[in-house]
C-alpha cells in the first residue's frame, strides 16, 4: 500500500542535541511538507519541497533544516537553535501544490 | 497576512445531534480542502471544493463552498462517536495553503 512513514513515533531529546526526524513516501508525489502541531493549535508550515534538490521555507523554519536528495525522503532536522521544540511533527506530500495532502502519522517530539 | 479562520474552536453535542463548523477568509481561494484529525492521530483527507457555490455530500457529512469562494462549512447530520476528533479547512491561494485551527468536537454518548 502507498502512503507515508514518519519514524521514529516518539522521540525524546536532551537540550542541546540536534535531532533528526525520518519522512519516507512511496506514493511518487513531487512535493512534499513538514507541519509543526502544538496541542490544541492548527498547522504550522515549517518546510516545503516541490521538486528533488530543492526546498522552501515555511512560517517557521527558524531552528530546523531539510534535505531533499530523492524524491522519496524528506528528513526535518531539528537543531539546537529551535528554543522550543516539543511539538507533533507531521509530514504530508502531495502530486501537486493543489491536491490533497497525504500525512505520516506523526513523530512526538519531547525536550528532557 | 493571509488567514483562515474557523470557528467554533470547540463543539460539544449529543449523540444524535447536527454539528456544523465554518471556515472563512478574507480573500478568494481557488479551492478549500477538508481534513479530519482523530485525537492522538494525525490528519486524513475529506474532500476538496473547487467551484464557487459547490456542495458535495460524503454519507452525513455535507461540504460547501460559498459563491464568493471566501468561505466554506462542514455540516455533519445525527453525529455519532465515531465523529469525534478535530476538523480542519484548508485553503489554497496565491501558491500556498493555509489550514484553518481547526474544530475539536466532543460528541457524548
């Protein structure tokens, strides 16, 4: 079945740490996102990619970095320099800007 | 800059009971989606309206699109608890979409 793996599903980090967040999706979708959910809040746009090699960013990039070397990965880096990272990562990807997004399921990130 | 907003923020019903959540904007998009999010999940697709004054029907939920293309509702007939979870719109314009905060309903049985 096509769709979107996000891994891990929880992850915990010391301050200080980068970490990075996994986005693989099987569906042949050129474009693909990473949304920032705090509880209780809608989506934040953090970083978009429309094609292989290149990558936007969003309302709130500061403190995150991406790649996009196969159209298939889209990995979230979340750095030191992001003061307030625990949030629900979701990774979504579309054919095109217009349609419908495809979400992974998610990854929680916590700060310990 | 661009905004859509949603409202209620939240909605507690009956069981049985009708439920409607709104999305509006102030400018004109070329389409507005519709995404429902289980609690602990992560959003799934509902559908998406195009055409000014559309109205599509999924089973007990109706969506529609305002003539004007600046606003949109979500109504769902006789909820069940299977409805709960939060619903969002979605609308694209000028290259971006912009999700709404979404609407968190409680259904009680």
């Amino acid at each position: 079945d096509g769709g979107i793996t996000q891994s891990p599903k929880y992850l915990f980090r010391k301050e200080g740490q980068n970490v990075t967040l996994s986005c693989e999706q099987n569906l042949n979708h050129d474009a693909m996102y990473w949304y920032r959910q705090d509880p209780g809040q809608g989506l934040r746009l953090i970083y978009y990619s429309q094609i292989v090699n290149d990558f936007q960013k969003g309302d709130i990039a500061e403190g995150y970095s991406v790649s996009r070397e196969k159209k298939e990965s889209f990995p979230l880096t979340v750095t030191s320099a992001q003061k307030n990272p625990t949030a629900f990562y979701l990774c979504a990807s579309t054919p095109d800007r217009v349609a419908g997004y495809t979400f992974g399921s998610g990854t929680r990130l916590t700060v310990v | 800059g661009q905004q859509v907003m949603q409202i209620p923020q939240y909605q507690h019903v009956q069981e049985g009971e009708d439920f409607t959540t709104y999305c509006n904007s102030s400018t004109t998009l070329s389409n507005i989606q519709w995404y429902k999010q289980r609690p602990g999940g992560h959003p799934v697709f509902l559908i998406q309206l195009v055409k000014s004054g559309e109205v599509k029907k999924q089973k007990r939920l109706t969506f529609q699109f305002g003539e004007a293309k600046k606003n949109s509702s979500l109504h769902i007939t006789a909820t069940q608890t299977t409805d709960v979870g939060t619903y969002f719109c979605a609308g694209f314009r000028g290259g971006k979409t912009i999700f709404g905060a979404g609407t968190r309903l409680f259904v009680k049985a």
